[in-house]
C-alpha cells in the first residue's frame, strides 16, 4: 500500500509541476499583453494632453519602449527611484543602448512610483510643470512606457535619425 501512495503522490507532484509550468507561461504572456494595452492607454492619455495644448500627437517607438522598460524594472528590482539607474547610466544612455539613433534634439524622461493607474500617473505627471513641460514639448516626436509594480516610465525622442542613402535606395526600387 506504501508503494501505491508513494506513486501517487509522485505522480501528483509531476502533474502540479507540470500544470504551473504552463500557468506560468500565461503569466508571462499575459503580464506581455497587458504592457502593450499599458502603452497603448498611456500613449493615448499623453496625446489627449497635447492636443488639448496644441500640439501634434506622438508615435509609440519600440527602441524607447524597451529603453523605458528596462528602467522601470532596474528601480523596481534594486527598489530606488531616480532617473540615474543603479548602473549610472541616464536616459540618453539607456536609449543609445536600446539602438536609438536620433539627430537633433532631447531625450526626455518621466518617472513616477506608487500610482495604481494610467489616469492616477498622468495625473501627477500633468499636476507637476517639469513633467508637464516634457508631456507637451513640440520637438518630442515619439515616445516609449515601461511599468513594473508601480513604477512608471515614459521616455520621450525627437525621432530618429533617417538614413538617407536608404530612403533614397527604397524609392528607386
């Protein structure tokens, strides 16, 4: 009888093991799915807040999403707050690395800890000039979110550079 439950119980376990892996994998999928709609909603709430400033809308770059990205989660994973990382890089740092190529211009960061929601962070975002100021800025062209537990990052370019001799070869094709 020992020998049964022993089996069991073994067979229990691999099935547990088992199931969480596949759980897990929706998880991640899930938390992936849930920053897009995250970005998606933050873009939209930012140009709500330019046009209603006159200012035209910003395009989502996936270069300063995962140059935001990685921000949040170093501060969320080294549990601090700042614009300068653990690795004392700054965003102009972060987004060259990301393979941000830009010209002209400033790169320019929102950060932000402890709100629940996208209204809440835009809120304090728009309640504060300085961060006001990087919202609504006319050269900022394009913009990237990052989120991990309650910490917020929006990153701003003013777009990146173009490679003329590429523009130039896809024309003539």
């Amino acid at each position: 009888m020992a020998f049964f439950e022993r089996n069991n119980l073994l067979v229990l376990l691999l099935l547990l093991s088992f199931s969480s892996g596949i759980f897990a994998q929706e998880n991640i999928s899930d938390e992936k799915n849930n920053l897009r709609q995250l970005r998606k909603e933050l873009l939209i709430k930012h140009n709500e807040v330019r046009d209603e400033n006159g200012v035209d809308s910003l395009v989502l770059n996936e270069k300063l999403n995962a140059a935001a990205q990685r921000h949040a989660e170093d501060m969320c994973r080294h549990n601090y707050y700042s614009h300068r990382g653990k690795d004392d890089s700054y965003e102009a740092d972060r987004v060259s690395e990301a393979g941000y190529k830009w010209k002209n211009g400033w790169i320019n960061e929102n950060i932000a800890k402890g709100q629940t929601t996208v209204k809440n962070v835009i809120t304090s975002w728009v309640n504060s000039s300085a961060h006001f100021r990087y919202m609504i800025d006319k050269d900022s062209k394009e913009a990237g979110f990052g989120y991990c537990k309650g910490y917020w990052v929006a990153v701003f370019g003013p777009g990146e550079e173009v490679d003329e001799r590429n523009v130039t070869k896809k024309m003539n094709k």
